[in-house]
C-alpha cells in the first residue's frame, strides 16, 4: 500500500475538489496494450541446442 487510508482519503479528496473547481469532469485519452506469451515444449528444445 502506497499511502495509509487516512491520507489515501485526504488525497482523493482534495483531487476531487481541484477537478470540481474547474469543471468537475475531464477527459484522458490512453491505449492499453496486454501482450502475453506462452513457451511450447518445442521452444523449450530449441532454445537448449
């Protein structure tokens, strides 16, 4: 945990505030990108010749 509850709350909170004086909303644009892999018995074989 990155900041104890009581200061998590405090944070939020004033974050809140900050984006309700200037409008209450805003927009973030973002792309997310999951790239798994998975190892075969055949790699595996390959990869130790």
């Amino acid at each position: 945990m990155l900041f104890p509850p009581a200061k998590l709350e405090e944070l939020l909170t004033g974050i809140g505030a900050a984006i309700g004086v200037v409008g209450g909303s805003f927009r973030m644009r973002y792309t997310a990108v999951v790239v798994t892999a998975e190892r075969t018995d055949a790699a595996s074989r390959k990869a130790t010749r």
